[in-house]
C-alpha cells in the first residue's frame, strides 16, 4: 500500500517508538517517549504523531488506554530506515571469520555451520534451505563395494555436495566393474543437472537394449538405483528452543504451533523457496503470509549460491519483535559468506575415496 512518508521529525519519532518496543515488548506510550528526551517536544506532541502514525498504519494501539505496537507496515519501514549501509558489528564478523578459517569440512558442513552461526549471534531461529538434489550439478559419481550385492552410491555435485546412498545391483559387481562404470557416468553426465541425468537415461532405454553393449547397459542400471529423489530441499533448523522463553511464546497453543512448524516443514520450506528469486535480505512478517501471522513471527532471509546459479536461501525466523538492526546485516553478510566459499571450492573439502 502507498503511506505518505513521515516528515524527518516524525520518521524519527517513529523509529524511536519501534526500537522501544524491540527492547521491552510493552506497548509505547506517547509519555515513556517524551520521558527520554530525544525529540525536543512535549508529550502531547510525540501523542499527535504517534496517532497520526496509527492513521497512516504504521502503529497500532491494541487498548485504548494503552501505548502502540508497531504493524507489519510499521517494521518494514523501520528496515527500510536502516539503510544497506549498516553491517555486522566487527566482534561478529571477527567470529565468523574465525569459525570459517579455523574449520576444515565439506559443504555440508559449511552449511551446518552457517545455520549454528544464524542463531548463536541472533538468539533467535537459525534456517537454512539446502539445494534438492535434483537442482544439483553433477560433478562425480562414484560406486563403492560393500559386500554382495550391496553398493555405496557416492554423489559428488559441482558446487561441492556430497550425498551417499546405498543401493542394491540385480548381481554381485567386482570393484573393478564398478570403477568402470563410475568413469563412464562422471566422463558423460558430469555439467548436468541430476533431473536432466534421469532425462537422458529414460531416453537410452528408449533405444534398442540388444544394441547397447554390458557397459552402458548395467551404468543404466546403476544409475537409475542411484538417481532416485524425490527432489525435495533438506531444511536445516538451529535454536528453536532457546526462544521458548520469550514473551511471545508464553502461551501452550502458539508453542504447539511452532514445534508443528519444524515438524512439517513444508509451509517454511515454501516460502524460503519463495525467497530463491530475490536479491538481498528479505523480510517477511506477520500478515505477510499464514504461517508468520498466526504466529506473529517473522523471517529475514536471503539466497546463496555461485556466480552461476541459486543453490538455497539462509535466514532468521523468530518473533516479530527481532532486533532487525543486528538481524538484517547479519543474514546479508552470511549469505554473501557462504556463496563466497561455494564459489571458492579449493576450500570446500574435497572426497578422497583412495
């Protein structure tokens, strides 16, 4: 919707009023404003403009004898206010540079550690939304003996996922058969995506099978076994028991509902998918959408990926009377982070299957 934008004054009388709630969830009185003495006005005046605030929606007053929250439009435009120029404080990006030159690991990992970090340095949810494996560029595959007809399936993508499945051959394969047809999988289908793999496979068995000799008959075979997905992104979750306590999870029903959240994950898992064609920190919150307004959360999130393609999307999610000050900067600069390490694989940990 299009709000007027608040005059210098009231714009900072706003922010003031926003800020005050972040800090100590009770609503904002015109009186606790004046008390500070920020402004230069009297309290009737800061009441003038907090109403006119409320009339242009961006304050709410839940109780007429209460002091004023801010609405879903109040704290977008006390993002907007923080301008890209804020950026995580030095002690944070000092840590997380540490954590990320200090530790030696894959990508799986890395994301493992970027989730961890989210909530370590927000106190609130960290989430992260991984690449489906259908979305995954083939770098390497490779098949193990295990004993009998048991076979370890090795993905190796070319942003440097790692995924292992096991599968059963229709016979016992010696080590030698299986490196055979590894190299042929990796030398014909490395650059492509898995879901075009499983295109290309569907299409030689289209061919005449007499005509295919042992070699690319049981690769086909194997492959198949090993391509098998259900396409869907692992969402990966950090801390959602230490915002148990906040004031907004005070009630059993709003605690339910969020433990069912991390349950299903499918109503998270679309919207961070929502995320994957936006440029920068995204903010979602309250009436937003259905899952962020029946909790009066929200979710500050951004994409990551190479220079090439979007491989997931990271973020916060948590009441929405997060500090955005510390949250937006802080997704930014871990997702710019993480998609710097994807893009600089020589310090991704490569397999070694020797």
């Amino acid at each position: 919707m299009n709000r007027p934008r608040p005059s210098d004054r009231d714009r900072e009388i706003l922010l003031d009023v926003i800020q005050t709630f972040i800090e100590t969830g009770e609503p904002v009185s015109s009186g606790s404003v004046a008390a500070r003495d920020r402004h230069g006005v009297c309290s009737a005046t800061i009441r003038n403009v907090m109403a006119e605030m409320e009339d242009s929606g961006f304050l709410l007053q839940p109780h007429t004898s209460a002091g004023r929250v801010p609405t879903t439009a109040g704290y977008h435009y006390y993002i907007d206010c923080l301008g890209a120029g804020r950026g995580v404080t030095s002690a944070d990006r000092r840590y997380i540079q540490e954590q990320f030159e200090e530790s030696v690991f894959g990508v799986d990992d890395m994301l493992a550690l970027a989730t961890r970090l989210l909530n370590d340095l927000s106190n609130q949810i960290g989430v992260l939304l991984t690449p489906s494996i259908g979305q995954a560029t083939l770098k390497a595959i490779h098949f193990v003996r295990l004993s009998g007809r048991r076979v370890l399936c090795v993905l190796e993508s070319a942003g440097g996922m790692v995924e292992n499945r096991e599968i059963e051959t229709p016979s016992p394969m010696s080590r030698e058969e299986l490196t055979r047809i590894s190299n042929f999988l990796t030398d014909n289908f490395s650059g492509l995506t898995l879901r075009e793999i499983r295109d290309r496979l569907l299409q030689m068995m289209r061919e005449d099978r007499n005509e295919l000799d042992e070699l690319v008959s049981n690769a086909i075979t194997l492959a198949q076994k090993a391509l098998v997905s259900d396409d869907l992104p692992n969402l990966l979750v950090e801390g959602t028991v230490s915002i148990i306590g906040q004031p907004e999870l005070s009630d059993v029903p709003r605690v339910k509902r969020l433990l069912e959240t991390f349950a299903e994950k499918a109503e998270l898992v679309q919207i961070l998918n929502q995320i994957l064609d936006t440029r920068g920190p995204c903010a979602i919150i309250g009436e937003d959408s259905g899952l962020t307004s029946d909790l009066d959360f929200s979710l500050v999130a951004t994409p990551y990926g190479t220079s090439e393609r979007t491989l997931g999307t990271l973020g916060i999610f948590g009441p929405s009377r997060m500090p955005y000050h510390r949250v937006v900067p802080l997704v930014r600069y871990l997702g710019e982070a993480v998609s710097e390490v994807l893009e600089n694989d020589e310090k991704v940990g490569v397999l070694d299957l020797e």
